[in-house]
C-alpha cells in the first residue's frame, strides 16, 4: 500500500503581493490612496499615508493563514 501524502497549501499570490510578514510576526502594509488625485491631499497626508501600516491581529492571522505561515 502507498502512503498518500497531505498536499501542500498554495501561496494567494495576490496577497504574497500586498502584504509582508515581520521578523517578529506583524503583517505589514501599505495604505491606500495613493495612486490618483494627490493634489488635493496635504503634504503631511501623503507622507503619513506612505508608511507602512501593521494589521490588526484579527485579520492578521487570516492573512498569515493565506500566506501559509
């Protein structure tokens, strides 16, 4: 008789894209609007809204989950 091995789960590869994981855990990353229509933001807006941005751990651990870590 063959051993059946456990598949593997796959990498979303469109959340591989928009997240990242941390050294120490957290998922990162980055804000929206951003793309279009700058000039009626504030300068300190659209530098507030380039840093990255940590998830909450709810959602966190979904992410993680379809990330396969």
């Amino acid at each position: 008789m063959k051993k059946r091995k456990m598949s593997k789960q796959k990498t979303r590869k469109s959340i591989a894209k928009r997240f990242k994981v941390t050294k120490g855990g957290k998922v990162v990353h980055r804000s929206h609007n951003l793309r279009h229509l700058r000039s009626t933001k504030s300068k300190a807006r659209i530098r507030r809204l380039k840093t990255p941005k940590v998830l909450f751990s709810t959602i966190a651990k979904k992410v993680k989950k379809l990330l396969s870590e």
